[in-house]
C-alpha cells in the first residue's frame, strides 16, 4: 500500500523476502530448482503488494491511540470520537488522487486512485503506480489508568491496483479484497505498544506472464520491536497449479533491522527467525521445500531446504537471477 507514512509505519510497512542463515550451508541460486526460483520471484514482487499492506492496521491503530492518550483520552460512544491530527514527520506526498468520507456506522472511507499511472516514491526511490484501492476502517479506543486499547476493523478494495518498480521489468496488479481484525494496546507509563489481528485475503494477482489467485489467512501479533506471523497460510493458484504457503514456526521480523549497517543501501526488510513450507504442484511437477529464515540476525540471507539439500542463498548479491524462466 503506498500513501503517506509515519516513520512507524516506514518500519512496519515494506516487509519483504530476505533472511538469515545458519553455518555450513550449500551456497549458490543455481542449486534451487526452478521451482523454488519462480516462487523466490512470484513472492518477492507479490510481497510489496500484499505482505506490506498489513502495516496500514497497524499503523492507523498506533496513530489513533497515540492521539486518543496525548488528547486525554476523550471518551464518547462514537466510534470516530478520540481521533487526533497526527503531525507526521515523513515528506513524502502521494501521487495519487485521494478521497475521504466517513459512513454511518461510524467508519471512514480512504480511495487511492492512480488513475492511468503515476510515479509514486521520493528520492532515488521511485516506482510506478496504477488503478486504485479502497480503504475502509473502523477504530474504537478506551482507556483505563495508563492503558490505552483500541479495537479496529480494517478492510481493503482493490480495482485493477498494481505498479511496476524500478528494479523490475514485470508490471503486477492486484483486484479483490483483504479484511484485517485485531485490538492493540498502548501504555503511556512505559511506552509500550502491542497488538494483534488476524487476516483473510482474496486476490487476484498478475506478475508479468503469471496469473493467480492468491488467498490468506492467519494471525499476527507485535509490539514496539518486532512484528510476529504466529499462523497463517497462503496460496497462488492458478488453475490446478499453485505454490501453497505455511508457517512452521512463527516469522519473526524486527523493525531495527531496518537501521543495521549490514542493510545499508538496500531497500529491503528482512523476516530474521521462523520457518515455512512451500508446496507446489506446477503442469505434472509436484513437490515441497522449506524457507528457514535464521537465527535472529539482520541479514539478506535465506536458506532452502530442498531434495535433502540446505542451500545458502544471499538474495542482496542474487535478487537479479531470481526472475521467471
């Protein structure tokens, strides 16, 4: 999702494919099978469009408790009332047309529409935008001694809504809709902030010359230092073929990995724990491999465990082999 940002929500919003590694491991992409290549593709250019978007729950929920406690905690029935202008600090202006409404049950309506296309970005990085999403949320906050909670509802439309980026050559879109529910907590005696949702997406995703429908579900929780897929699952499918999805142990990714001199220079966030297995059942071809996402540290790193082999792939030296065949 690409609209103005908080700097929260610049650390939460552009989670992507890179991770961390174990000792004595096979390295080289040749090693993969095409297979785990198209996916390491599809996922890495899919990621932007779909794994980032839950950051704006996220991130709205952090704005509004973070008003609705440096306001008093102005309490009302409405679910609209405790709101605060957020000053927010990020220069980045959106490309894109934006209307704003509020709707009877008390949620507010936000369309981005990049009509034909547009550059959306700032500095060196720029990408191309088109189409249009619709944001609809609801957020509904109380308070009790130091404890701010906020319970949300935050649903998205997306109408032929895709882009192409600049170190790609592959357009991706997006139509369907995603729905995130959840609750998060903020504590002014200690400044702490946590939370959790759980998500269901229903997409139809094109990249390049692939065309899928991509469905998820799951539960996520995090607090002011790390963001944690706990379950979930996803697919693309396309036809009888797919690529399906499922967290083995909870992907874990930190937001100071986004500060680490390792990464300096690299638009891209890391998951830096956890584990998930792919499936894929491509024409007469079926198998499975596994993405071990490290020990914690904050790398570019991944490692596939596929036909009995670990293979050591670092994707800031190989994001250019990992392209469709």
């Amino acid at each position: 999702m690409m609209r103005k940002k908080s700097a929260f929500g610049v650390l939460v919003s552009v989670l992507a494919l890179a991770f961390s590694c174990s000792e004595n491991e096979t390295a080289g992409i040749e090693q993969l099978s095409d297979f785990a290549k198209n996916f390491l593709s599809l996922r890495a250019n899919s990621g932007f469009a779909t794994e980032g978007l839950a950051s704006g729950a996220i991130n709205r929920s952090f704005q509004n408790l973070s008003g609705f406690a440096f306001s008093g905690g102005r309490k009302n029935g409405e679910p609209g009332d405790g709101d605060t202008t957020i000053v927010d600090p990020w220069p980045w202006q959106s490309c894109a047309v934006i209307t704003e409404f509020d709707n009877e049950d008390g949620s507010h309506t936000v369309i981005y529409d990049y009509g034909e296309g547009c550059e959306e970005g700032w500095g060196e990085y720029t990408w191309l935008m088109f189409g249009k999403f619709t944001q609809t949320y609801r957020y509904l906050s109380d308070q009790n001694g130091s404890m701010f909670t906020d319970d949300y509802y935050y649903h998205i439309d997306y109408d032929n809504y895709g882009g192409r980026y600049s170190f790609d050559d592959h357009e991706w879109r997006l139509d369907g809709t995603s729905t995130y529910e959840g609750s998060s907590t903020y504590d002014t005696a200690n400044n702490k902030f946590s939370g959790a949702f759980t998500y269901d997406s229903e997409t139809s995703y094109s990249y390049g010359e692939w065309n899928y429908t991509y469905e998820a579900s799951g539960e996520t929780s995090y607090n002011e230092k790390q963001y944690q897929m706990k379950s979930g699952e996803y697919w693309y499918s396309d036809g009888s073929n797919y690529y399906h999805s499922e967290v083995l142990k909870p992907l874990v990714y930190r937001y100071d990995c986004f500060t680490s001199p390792l990464l300096q220079g690299c638009f891209m966030m890391t998951y830096v724990s956890g584990q998930e297995r792919i499936s894929y059942k491509q024409d007469d071809e079926q198998g499975s491999f596994v993405i071990d996402y490290g020990n914690g540290e904050c790398d570019n790193v991944i490692i596939i465990i596929e036909n009995g082999k670990r293979i050591r792939i670092d994707l800031s030296k190989n994001m250019g082999l990992i392209r469709p065949n």
